[in-house]
C-alpha cells in the first residue's frame, strides 16, 4: 500500500457530564485526507483544501502529529499528506483532532499497523496540543476507537470503549460564531462545589450504566451538566431555547459540544433526531445569526479508509 | 404472615470513587431482626440485642423507619420489633442503615409486598437520617437492592442496580475506635479542585464499566479516591499501611468504608481475600488498637429472609 484516503469523522466530546474524559464519534461530517508515501524522508503537507491552514509541517496540527509517529517508527521513506477539510475550525466538533488522528491512522495503515489504536491517539494528542494549547484525548479518542468513549487517564493514556446504543442519533447546530477554545476553558472556575462534583460523577455513572443497559431514557437524565454548561453556555447565543426547542421535540438531552460553540442533541430514532433539527433550525432562523445543523448516527467504527492503492 | 425473621447485612458506601453515590452490599455481617404483626396498632421496638440503643420508636432509627412505612401504609394492625444488633453503630459499614432497611423490607413483606425497592429506600433514608442527620441512600441501596448500586439522585430518589462480577470478595477491617459520621463529614471540604473532580468522574465512570465487564484490573484502577480519602484518611490510626498490605497481597484496591474508620478491599477471588486479611490483620496487632477483620462475597440479593410464619 502507497498511498490511502480515509474519512476522520467529527466528534462530541465531554457528552454533558463527562468534562474532559466523555467523547462520542459522528458520522455525517469528517475531514478527507490522502497519505501518500514519498522517497524523500520526512512529512510534507501538500495541499490543504476548505479552510486557511499553515501548510509547514510543525505549526500543522495533522504536520505535528504525522512527526511524532514518523519518529518513533523511523521508517526508510517519507510521508506527503492532503488534507480535504470540511470540519470548520473552532466548531467544537473537533475539527482539529480530526486531522490529527486522521493522519496517524492512515500512517498506521500505510507502516503496515504496528501501532494500537491507544499508541495512535497518544501521537494524534501530540498534534491537538498545536491547537488547544495541551494534550487532551477526548476528541481523539472517539475519533480513532470509535463510538462512545471514556479516557480513564491521560498518564499513561488508557481509553475505555463504551457500548454504542444501536438507535441513537445527533443532532447538531453549529452557529456561525467564533468561541476560542483556550477562552472556553479560562471561563470555568478552578475550583467547584462538592455538590455539584457528586451529581456530575453521579450522571457520569449513570451515563456509562445506561449505555451498557440500551436504558435511552437514562441516558437522557445523566445528560446533565452542572459544571461547565452555566459558564460556556453563556458564549452562546440562544443556547436555552436550542436546549428547550430540542428536548420539547423528543430529544434525549442536549449540551454544549466540546468547547462550543457547537450544541449536540441525542435521540432515540433518526425521525426524532430530524424533528430534533428542523425545531433548532427554527430557533435559529429568527436569530439572524449563520448557521448549519446536521443529523448523524452515532460513528461506532471511527476513521474509515475510502479507498487505498 | 404474621412474624418474619430476616438478615440485613452491613454495606460499604462510597467505594473509593463514588462518594455519596455508589455501595456494595456484604454478605457475613449483618442484622438479625424479627418483625411480628400485632392487634394493638403502631410500631413497638421490644427487644435490642447485642448495642444499647434506644428502645423508644421516635428515638430509633429502626423505629423511625418503620413508622414512614407504617403511616404510608396505614394497615390494619401494629407491628412489633426485635433487633439482633450485630453491626457496630459507628464502625463505617452501615450499621444504622442495616435497621432501617431491615425494618422496612420485613414490614414490607408482612403486608404482601405493596411497595417496590425504591420505595422501601426512602422510607429506610427517614430512618438513616436519625443517626446521620441527613437522608442518605449510598448505604440504604445496597442492602434493599443487592450488589453494587449507584444513587442517580436523591430527589426523586433513583437508585441503579449495576452488575456483580461472581468472583468479586471484600475484606473489611474494623479498627474500634470511634469516627463520628458529622464529624468525617466535616472534615470534607465545600469545594473541591475541578481536575481532582475531573478524576473521580473518571474513575466512577470506569468503574461502572468494569462492573458491566467483568475487567478486574480496571475495577481496581478506578478504586482511587482523590477527594475524601486525604481527609479522612487521617482520621484511621495507620490506614497507608493497611491500603499498602492490602495491595501488595494481591487487592485489586483499598478504601475508606462510608465514613470510617472500616476500611474495605477488593480482590478477585477468595483466596486472594483472604490472603488480604490476613495482611492487615499482621498491619493491626502490632498497633495495640483492638480491631475485627472479615472477608465476604458481594452479597448479590441484599436483605434475606430467614424464616417467617
């Protein structure tokens, strides 16, 4: 194999109660890159398409990233990398860990898998922390095992897979307005009420249990979030009424993806989870402010190879 | 059915990860109680056994208990109350919540079972609240339901039933000295660190998982506490010593049981447990402080009947 196209699907991470350790993958909307092997040594990006990127290797999130796998497999060739991006940077959806993972995965592939998926999300954090200013594992995650994820730690990093109820859908609005993540994360307090931290590692219990359980309307009460919701929720505009829109039309939960400013809802069925969509479009229209919003099962296998030669 | 005869067994609160919100159940130590209908109406607590308690019904947390249940059920008869106290009030493994639970599971069945296991829970937390000075339900679950439960929420008050690996066995040490509830209570801090509680949700969220999958290492990774152990753990005369015996014998992990001073291990199979037992029994007897071990099975079924007529 010389060269290999793949799919690095967006995703949610944090899912409500679980700040900094939840994720889930989506399947509607990824980045599409092409890994070539080249006789020259090193990495080299080639073409970015969609979005404004640095096209030098080490200022590259998916450049980065490439690095830290290209020097611990020292491979006898190089690496030339072209990034299709579609995911919209600083959508919350994980735009960066996309292309990050994206680009280890098809590597991996490439070197013949030497690696595990734990080893291939440790070097994809090398390249996300180019973006977030530190090593975070809870949109690589989801994106590289698929499905629904837990990072258990971040040293050593170990992933947990959690099971992915076959009938679940998102629902996501990404408004047109910038919310920088390293803003996001200055916003939450250092410190937190005791009260508070037990009805998070409560829903984040109950969360894991009713995904274990195929339990939708347990999982509709743990998507609770206490902490982090009333300080980022205030960076986005209308959130309550996208929340309340999608909850009165069937939705299980709603919460702020990521960083925002994207919002995510999950459904039981694809009709609800289009109920669900066409209730926040309505919202939104009024707002004047841009938006997109799309409908997409939950990804249970992750990065998907396109086509390969 | 006029009398019953039942065994309400002691439980660990807390588990390491889940302060306030998970438990197991245990199986050698408990209660005995027997509860007999009477003509004459209200409820009577003729006979404890075993801890000088009080005997009048409003003092008692068995009493008072019983009396949510009663005045809820409003029966056509009285019921009176034999406590066999086997389980040390004070001694951190649900002493007080084994006489509520107790009460009102046997009442329960005295009427044909009307109510469900919820229900009996919070009627139990009523009684609970006499010793702790608030309703709790992190010892009442696990020994209404069995296993390992996990308190969703206390208001309304839902409590999940997680799975219990077979081959799962506590070892429990009761050093005798006194750690009042309030006292280990306020100890705690109001806040708390967000990535100390980043941590802990992390852990309950694994540990659930491990439950759900049988993974005995995970279960012992998620066992860390980093919120109240520090606390606490100054309150029990050489508790490092007991958590580092009780590890390097083969535990998959140590904690502070409720609010002390018990200590619980968890190891996988009973030789192992054993093995621990004997470990921290060697740890104790050099201390001079009087103390009990014993080593149980994860009580799977919660309260039993022991006879009735």
């Amino acid at each position: 194999m010389n060269q290999i196209k793949i799919f690095s699907p967006a995703t949610v991470a944090n899912v409500s109660c679980g700040f900094d350790v939840l994720g889930f993958c989506l399947d509607t909307v990824g980045d599409e890159m092409i890994i070539r092997k080249t006789v020259e040594k090193g990495i080299k990006i080639t073409k970015i398409d969609g979005f404004d990127l640095p096209l030098e290797t080490k200022k590259n999130v998916a450049g980065v990233a490439a690095l830290a796998i290209y020097e611990d497999a020292k491979p006898d060739c190089g690496f030339e990398i072209e990034i299709y991006k579609k995911i919209k940077p600083g959508s919350g959806i994980g735009s960066s860990s996309a292309s990050a993972s994206g680009v280890v995965f098809a590597i991996n592939e490439l070197l013949g898998k030497p690696y595990n998926k734990t080893q291939l999300s440790d070097f994809a954090m090398k390249g996300e922390a180019v973006a977030s200013g530190s090593e975070h594992a809870d949109n690589i995650a989801p994106g590289i095992f698929g499905g629904f994820t837990l990072v258990k730690s971040n040293q050593p990093l170990k992933i947990l897979e959690l099971p992915t109820p076959s009938n679940l859908y998102a629902t996501l609005i990404h408004p047109q307005i910038e919310v920088k993540t390293a803003e996001a994360r200055n916003i939450l307090p250092k410190n937190i009420p005791m009260q508070d931290a037990i009805t998070q590692w409560s829903n984040v219990g109950s969360l894991v249990h009713a995904l274990h359980t195929n339990d939708y309307p347990l999982l509709g009460e743990a998507l609770q979030d206490v902490i982090v919701e009333p300080h980022r929720s205030k960076l986005i505009p209308h959130y309550n009424e996208v929340k309340k829109a999608a909850i009165s039309n069937g939705a299980l939960g709603s919460g702020i993806s990521g960083s925002g400013p994207s919002i995510f809802s999950l459904s039981e069925g694809i009709e609800t989870a289009k109920k669900v969509e066409q209730a926040i479009q309505e919202v939104y229209t009024k707002t004047g402010i841009e938006f997109y919003t799309f409908t997409s099962k939950i990804n249970a296998e992750g990065i998907k190879i396109l086509s390969s030669e």
